[in-house]
C-alpha cells in the first residue's frame, strides 16, 4: 500500500493550476492551492498515509456525512419525511428546486438538506455544536478536533445563499429554529478541521458496518450505513455524482476545503486533500487520485 500510495502521490504531483480554491467563503481564499495529501484506514486498524497529512484544512460539506449520521441515530428512518433521497442533479448551492419541490430538500448533501438535517439536530439536542464536535472526535478516536472559528464566522458573515436557502425552506416550514442560529451551528460543523488522516478514521465506521474500531462502539445499524454509503454513491458529490459513481465506483464525499472521502464497505476509508477546486466545487486532484487508486486496486461496489 505504501508504495502504491506514493506512486499515485507522485503521479498527481504537479497536477495544479486547472481550477481555483474556494474564494466565496473569504477565509477560504488564501490557502495554497499545491498542499496534497493521502490517507488510507482499513477496518484491522491499518493506517497508511502521504504528503501533507499533518496539516488539517476544513471539512466543509464532509460534515454533512457525520450530522446525517448523528441524526439518524438520534431520530431513525422519521428524517425521511422532511428530506428526500434522490440526486439533484444541481448545484450545491442551488435554490431552484427548494421553490418547485415546497421546501422538501432533494437530499441530505445539498446544502438545503444539509441546513434542513443541522435544524433538527438543534431540536434533538441542548448543545449542538458541542454534540457533533463529540461525536466526530469520538468517531476518529481523538478528543484533538476542533471548529476553526475564524473560518466559521467567514463563512456565517458572507452566508447570502445559504440564507437565502434556509429562510426560504422555513417560508414552507421545514425549519423549526432561528435561522441565524441554524446557520451559525451549520457553519461551525462545515469548520470542523482536520487532516487527511483523522478523516479517513473518522469515516472509517461507514466501512464497517457502523462500527467504531477505536472504541468498540456499534455507531449506527448495518442498515443505516448501507443508507448513508447508498447516499454518498448517488449524491455525495452533487452534479458530478454520477461522473464519480462512473470514475471512482465507491460511495464519496466532498467538501470546498478541497477534501473528499471514499469508502471500500468491509475493508477501508481513504481521505483526500487538494484545496484546488474543479466548476462543481469538488476537488479535481481529489478524484483523480480516487480514480487512480480505485483502478490500480482494482477495487468498486460494482
Ligand atoms: N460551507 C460550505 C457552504 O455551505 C460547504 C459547501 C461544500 O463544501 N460544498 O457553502
């Protein structure tokens, strides 16, 4: 795996200058765009990783992978009724469909199902932003996880479409609370920082069945996990889902920061960073290097 981790590393190496870093979130804007990294976590506690691994960047829309979890352990199959499960085919930001659809997000990895899953993760729980930052650390086995506090008031400040979006779903009342506090708990968990390597063992539970390999604990059901990794497949990188299911064939996650994930259920997760972002926001490197390691291995859910 080492060798196989620096040949694709290698290979992707001076593949910049193709795209732009996120520049609308204004903290966001200033990282340099040629930091690259690679991790692989399997479920018998391998880990395996290259280039800048130390260095953490924001998980962006990565964290909605993690509140969708936390929620549907806390509420089960009930989400269903206020967020759908289908591709939308826009981009993540978009508020077209919101209008035609009567508030009813697509699906939990657009930002309007996102803001809709962290509004009632705000019901479920007393301290929300508290509440996830736990149950992220807990499921990358590491209490050293923090918000990145400037990029989460950057981000809160300048938050015009995500505005636009959540009060424009309360108008069809599929949001309970303030929308100014829906957003600042929404741009805290999008702040979440972490490198290559805690991100692969944060999602390495989607893997395994649900299970944390750190701590033992059964974090959600087999079935809510195929669920989750079925959403990432079809949805977890917006209008380019379908151009990743076809490159990578693994259940993935992206985020602005310029992260994704991927999962191989039953055996690892893989993280990787290079902030440089393709027209629909996902990292290009990213899926390249996913698509180089998935052939090489000769690995997919197909
Ligand atoms: N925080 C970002 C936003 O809401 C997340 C988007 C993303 O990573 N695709 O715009």
């Amino acid at each position: 795996m080492d060798e196989l981790l620096k040949e694709i590393y290698n290979e992707h190496l001076g593949m910049v200058g193709e795209g732009h870093v996120a520049d609308y979130i204004p903290e966001l804007a200033a990282i340099d765009p040629n930091q690259y990294a690679i991790a692989v976590t399997t479920i018998d506690g391998q880990e395996y990783m290259i280039g800048d691994y130390e260095t953490r960047f924001t998980i962006q829309s990565i964290s909605k992978v993690f509140t969708l979890a936390l929620l549907m352990k806390q509420m089960g199959e009930d989400i269903w009724h206020f967020v759908g499960r289908e591709p939308s085919g826009t981009t993540f930001n978009s508020l077209i469909q919101i209008e035609q659809e009567k508030g009813i997000p697509r699906n939990p990895f657009i930002n309007a199902g996102a803001l809709v899953i962290t509004d009632r993760i705000i019901n479920y729980n007393s301290k929300p932003k508290h509440v996830i930052l736990e149950f992220i650390r807990e499921l990358a086995g590491s209490d050293d996880i923090y918000f990145d506090k400037a990029k989460a008031l950057s981000e809160f400040d300048t938050s015009y479409t995500n505005r636009s979006l959540a009060y424009l779903i309360k108008s069809f009342g599929n949001i309970d609370n303030d929308i100014e506090e829906v957003l600042d708990v929404y741009c805290h968990q999008c702040s979440i920082s972490m490198n290559v390597v805690e991100l692969a063992k944060s999602s390495l539970f989607l893997a395994n069945s649900g299970r944390n390999i750190y701590n033992g604990n059964q974090i959600i059901s087999p079935t809510a996990t195929k669920r989750i990794n079925s959403l990432m497949l079809t949805c977890g990188l917006y209008n380019e889902a379908g151009e990743f299911a076809y490159r990578v064939g693994l259940p993935g996650k992206s985020g602005v920061g310029g992260g994704i994930v991927a999962i191989l259920p039953g055996k690892l997760s893989i993280a990787v960073w290079s902030p440089e972002l393709n027209k629909h926001g996902n990292s290009y490197r990213g899926i390249s290097t996913l698509e180089a390691f998935a052939t090489k291995l000769g690995i997919s859910v197909f």
